[in-house]
C-alpha cells in the first residue's frame, strides 16, 4: 500500500457518555454509506454494533465492535473508514482506553439536551491523553430542550476545548430539518426519510449567514497561519483553504469542529462523514508511535515495506473461536507469517479477518494503517506487540484502571466448579478491568470489577455462556494503606553465612508518606556502596513488600529512600538484596502504623425537583456528601461523594426512590480514609 491509498484511510472512534445516541449514530453511518440497508435500533434490539446477547436484551453497548465503511465527499476519492463504536458506561471504560489507544481520531457525540455530561468530560480526556483529535458531533437536536449553542459554549467552558461550529441547525425540536453549512455555503436539508438535499446559498441567504461564516474564518485565522495571512490581507478565503485550515488545526488538536444532527432522524449523518474525511487524520498525519527494540526506542513509521509493528489491543470469544484485534502500525501481517509476540516468542497466524461487527471475512494480509483480527490464538492477550521475527519490538502496554468492586462467587453444584473456572479466565482474558482471585486462606473465589454493573454483566455472561449456576454473595471493596508516619533510617540486613555460598545484604532506608498516591523509591546511596545492579533488586524488593501492607492492602503514597548499604564480596547476590529491601520497609511500615484508604465515588444524579429531599437524604444515610445542587429545565442535578462501601444496589435504591425518575452515574474519585 501506498502513501496515497494509507491516506485514504480514516480509523476512528464514537466516544460519549452513556446514551448519547454513539451506536444509533454508528447504525446511520453505515446505512448512509451503503453498508446496510435496513436501519435497526437499540431498543429492538437489532442495531449492528450492539451484536452481543446481552447488548440487545439491556439496550446499551458494552464491548466496543469495529465496522468498516467508504465515503466520498464531493469530488474525493473514495475513503476506507474503521469505526469503533464503544459503550458510554463507565464501568466499560476499558473499552474506551484500548479502543482510543489504536485509533487515529474520534467523533465525541453529546446529546442537544443534556450537554457535557460527566462522562463526556471522561473520554474527552481520555482522547486527549492519547493525542487523538476529535470532531464534536451534537444529536438529538430534535429533541424537546435540543440547544446546539448550550453545547457549544459548554465544550469551551467544561472541556476547555475551541469549539468551531461548522454549521448553524436549521430548526430546534420537532421542526429541525437542515444544517447552513458555513464551509461549503450550502444549504442542507432533511426530510422526515432522513433524503439529503443540498444547495448552493442564494444571494439572500449569503446576506444572512456570511457574517457568521466570516466570525468562522476568523476563528480560524486565530490558529492558524495559513488563513491569518489571506484574513488580514483582506483576501477571500476559498472553500479548499478553509477545509485545509481546518484539517490542520483539528490533526494538531487546536480547535474541534463541531456539528450537528439527529441521528434517530438520519439527520446531519452526510456532514459528519465529509468532515470525517476532511478534518480527522489518516495514519499518515498521526506522531510515529515508540516502541522499545532492546534498551533503545526506535519510531515506527507507517509504512507497509518496514519491519512488522502491530499492537494486539483486544480479545474475544465469538462461536468461531478466538479472535485477537490487531492494530497495524508498519509492516504487513500476512496468513501464513510467523511473527515475534512480546509474551510468547512467537506465533503463526494462521487466519486473518476484516471485523464488520460480529461478521468476519477472510482476508490474507493487512498492512500499516490497517485494524483486523487474527483467529484461533487462543492464549491471546491484550497489549502484546507482535512484531518481525528477527526485529522484535515492544509497543507500548495498555493502560488499566484498578478494580474497586469486589463480589464472592459460589457454585450452587459442585460439579458446574471446573466450566466456572474456565469461564472466569475466559471472561479475565477478554477483559483486562475483570480480575478473578481466590483467597489462599479460605478458597474462596472473589471476582473484581470496575463497578455493579459490570460484575452483574460478567456474571450474566459466565451463566449464559458457560451454562453455570453461581451464587453471589457480600460485595467487598479495594481498600488502599497509607503509611501514617515517617519512619527513618530502618536497616535490612540479610545474613547467612553457615557454610557454602553465603547471602549477605545490608540496606539503610527512609520512609516518608507523601501528600499524593503515588509510590516512588529514591536512590540516594553515595560512594557505589550497592552496586547498580543490587540496586535494582532493592527496589524490586521493596516494591513487592508494599503490594501488600500490614492490613492485607496495597500500599500507596509513599516515597522510599534507599541511603546507605554494605556488600560482602562473595556472599552478596541480587536475592539478598531483593529480601533486604523487602524486609526492611516491612519492619518500617509496622513501626510507621498505615491508615485505611477506601474509594470514594464521584456521583451525579438526574433527578425530578420534587424528589431532591428523598436523593439528598438517601446520600446521607450512606455516608454521603453533597457539593452542589442545579436546577435545570425542571430537573435537578446532584453532584456529590460517596463511599463505594455504602453504594452497594445504588442505582436499584434511586430508581424506586424516584419512582423510576431519576438516573445516576458515578466514577471513582480517588481514596480517602476509611470512616
Ligand atoms: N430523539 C432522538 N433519540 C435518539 C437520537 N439518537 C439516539 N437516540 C435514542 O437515544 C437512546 C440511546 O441511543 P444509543 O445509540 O443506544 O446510545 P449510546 O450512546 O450508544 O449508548 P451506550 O452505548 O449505552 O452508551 C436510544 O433510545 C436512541 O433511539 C436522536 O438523534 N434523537
Ligand atoms: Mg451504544
């Protein structure tokens, strides 16, 4: 392939908070580009990204599903798009973080209703973190209260982002039909089918909107050189200079081009998919991506001649069997190559498929640029590179929030014990925020998970997929300890020298809370007295000492310094080392004495005016705290904290408090000392 075919590639994501309308949208994108025929919906259950079983029965996406698309705008050629539709739900979040962590760009979705809501501001920030640039994309502009202007200045106010408004609606509500489009001087126009008209602006129409296309390219000038020179010369400035502009402020992540539609309508759907084209980048226009190649890092180009680099960023387990996605990032992966995996050696890929939801269609290569999925590797894991055998590389991993929630697991009959634990490991292998444990005292297996919602959805899933019957029984949460003192100059020392090879290690060190959570280990050791290496093994030791502190948690905000030591010339190894480190922060934190840390949830909740007292009553029974309360359009907004602890059937409680009326979403917070 080409530079010129890879930049006709667009690999995108639909990211919202829940609801926002992201697989409705999906479902337009792919019958307005001739992929489908027929439209379905959520709620019957028949839309093409919601695929799974229990997608279709609870209405909501939870897996992110890739599809695939062309689009040619105007006189383009035609344009390849990968599009990932993922879930809205927090508890889904890992979903978002893999799919955005091999994406090139993304359309955030906001419903005209209800605006930034918390979970926009969430993957927002995610996209943000990965670099990835954004168009926004405002739906539901037929709904009642539908406000394209309240969205836009939110975008600037909550996610401090340079809203650029392509377009202005035509209608609000039920009467909303078109789109002034400010790029282009057209006017489109809908009809109840969702049938595009479109049309060249007529002198009237020009006298009206050119001042709002001008405060456009003036926005524009503002970012970018380009336009500011034609913009002060006073020089008009063409539709092609326009979209180049606004090609190079959205791939650099400047500005954000926003548009509107209705999605459910079919409305607004052919804009998108231009400025899709248009705006967001091809993997040409993406930063190399690093990888490490032994002890150096070396970019890796898009580039389909180079040396395989391709990241495995998700698993699953459809009736066909294993499937492995793989983003392609140089080289080619062809059936038949044995490739160089980061965590087995090597693999043989032995089939190949282009995803187009839960379709699969063989294909025998895919090259730089390229996101498809390998068959049959059943031991897979997400975050493998796979790379040129006698050029092996390593990407970087994917990131992963740790679980908070925790739910006993019993099997009602013995004999259902040995498919649950598959299942489990099946369920943990697809999904990195899903971990199994079981307790080495009482055997009991607890499973962890990003919330209720998700543990219900992976518990559903092992009973309907694995064909068990399990009992759940006391939720538990993830608790964190904190040193509650400095403790300084504590001695490790490992001794043992009765005959043969002896082990000898001496380590002084410092224990110091810190005002955040992170765990630092400082060296501070003069004079070479611990080699390098055994320095390493220190704070190995060290680290493997605080994953579990007096109390049986994890050990957070701590710095360690390592000040001083002793080696032995012939009886000093890394080992020792390792222990001496370990033993002395273990004695160090019994004398430091830690605190309790427990995961304090952010909450928002949606709730009628009339039931505010009972929602704000029911927080505080639980040990919550109220930061703020709005009012908006007869509704109101709850914003507060709580311990997950006392969260446990929260959503259940609101909606019979309610009476069905109010919705709520919560996030972690962070830690704070357990009441
Ligand atoms: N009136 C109206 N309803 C819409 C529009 N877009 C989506 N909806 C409805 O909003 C609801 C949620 O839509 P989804 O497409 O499932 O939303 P989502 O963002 O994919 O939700 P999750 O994947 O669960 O986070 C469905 O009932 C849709 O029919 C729109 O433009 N107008
Ligand atoms: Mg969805």
């Amino acid at each position: 392939m080409n530079t010129h075919t890879l930049s006709l590639r667009r690999n995108l994501g639909i990211i919202a908070h829940i609801d926002a309308g992201k697989t409705t949208l999906t479902e337009r994108l792919l019958w307005k580009t001739g992929q489908i025929h027929r439209v379905g919906e959520v709620h019957d259950g028949a839309a093409t990204t919601d695929f799974s079983a229990i997608e279709r029965e609870r209405g909501i996406t939870i897996g992110a599903a890739a599809v695939q698309a062309h689009w040619a705008p105007r006189d383009l050629s035609a344009h390849r798009l990968t599009l990932i539709d993922t879930p809205g739900h927090i508890d889904f979040a890992i979903e978002v973080e893999r799919s955005l962590r091999v994406l090139d760009g993304a359309v955030a979705v906001f419903s005209a209703v209800d605006g930034v809501q918390p979970q926009s501001e969430t993957v927002w920030r995610q996209a943000r973190r990965h670099g990835v640039p954004l168009l926004a994309f405002v739906n539901k502009m037929d709904r009642v209260g539908a406000s394209f202007d309240r969205v836009v200045q939110q975008l600037a106010e909550r996610l401090h982002a340079r809203p650029l408004p392509l377009g202005i609606p035509v209608g609000t509500e039920g009467d909303f039909a078109g789109w002034v489009d400010l790029v282009d001087r057209q006017l489109l126009h809908w009809d109840a089918a969702g049938t595009l008209q479109r049309r060249p602006w007529t002198d009237v129409e020009a006298g009206a909107w050119q001042a709002a296309r001008d405060a456009l390219v003036e926005a524009v000038a503002e970012l970018d050189d380009g336009v500011a020179d034609a913009w002060l010369e006073g020089a008009a400035v063409d539709d092609a200079a326009l979209r180049a502009a606004l090609r190079r402020i959205t791939v650099r992540g400047a500005g954000v081009p926003v548009l509107a539609g209705a999605a459910f309508k079919g409305k607004g759907i052919e804009s998108l998919l231009d400025a899709v084209v248009d705006y967001l980048p091809s993997p040409l226009d993406r930063p190399a991506v690093t990888a490490r190649q032994g002890e150096s890092v070396v970019d890796v180009l898009p580039d389909a001649q180079a040396p395989l680099a391709a990241l495995l960023f998700k698993v699953t387990h459809p009736q066909q069997g294993a499937l492995a996605f793989v983003r392609v990032y140089a080289g080619t992966l062809r059936v038949g190559d044995r490739v160089a995996s980061s965590r087995l050696g090597s693999r043989r890929v032995g089939r190949l498929v282009r995803v187009q939801a839960d379709q699969l269609h063989d294909i025998d290569h895919a090259q730089a640029g390229d996101i498809v999925a390998v068959m049959g590797w059943k031991d897979a894991s997400s975050g493998e590179t796979l790379s040129a055998v006698e050029q092996p590389l390593v990407l970087e991993a994917i990131q992963t929030q740790p679980a908070v929630l925790a739910w006993r697991l019993e099997a009602v009959q013995a004999s259902d014990l040995l498919r649950i634990s598959q299942g489990l490991a099946s369920l943990a292998q697809e999904d990195p925020s899903f971990r199994v444990e079981t307790d080495q005292d009482s055997g009991e297996t607890r499973v962890w998970g990003m919330g209720e919602l998700h543990l219900e959805v992976m518990i559903e899933r092992l009973r309907s997929e694995w064909k068990v019957d399990v009992r759940v029984g006391q939720p538990r949460v993830a608790y964190l300890e904190k040193p509650a003192a400095e403790v300084l100059g504590v001695v490790g020392r490992v001794v043992k020298q009765s005959g043969g090879q002896g082990q000898f290690a001496h380590v002084v060190l410092d224990l110091r809370p810190r005002d955040d959570d992170a765990v630092v280990f400082v060296d501070r050791v003069v004079g070479g007295a611990i080699p390098r290496g055994f320095i390493r093994a220190v704070e190995q030791g060290v680290r493997m000492a605080l994953e579990s502190g007096p109390q049986g948690h994890p050990v957070v905000g701590v710095d360690v310094v390592l000040l001083d030591g002793q080696t032995h010339a012939k009886d000093s190894s890394e080992q020792a080392f390792h222990r001496a480190g370990s033993e002395a922060v273990k004695s160090a934190l019994l004398q430091a004495g830690t605190q309790l840390l427990e995961p304090v949830m952010g909450l928002e909740v949606l709730a009628p005016v009339a039931t505010v007292g009972d929602v704000v009553g029911d927080l505080q029974r639980r040990h919550g705290r109220v930061q703020a309360i709005d009012e908006q359009d007869g509704r109101s907004q709850v914003s507060g904290l709580a311990p997950l602890a006392r969260l446990a059937g929260y959503s259940n409680a609101l909606r019979s408090l309610s009476q069905g009326r109010a919705s709520s979403t919560m996030q972690l917070h962070g830690y704070a000392p357990a009441a």
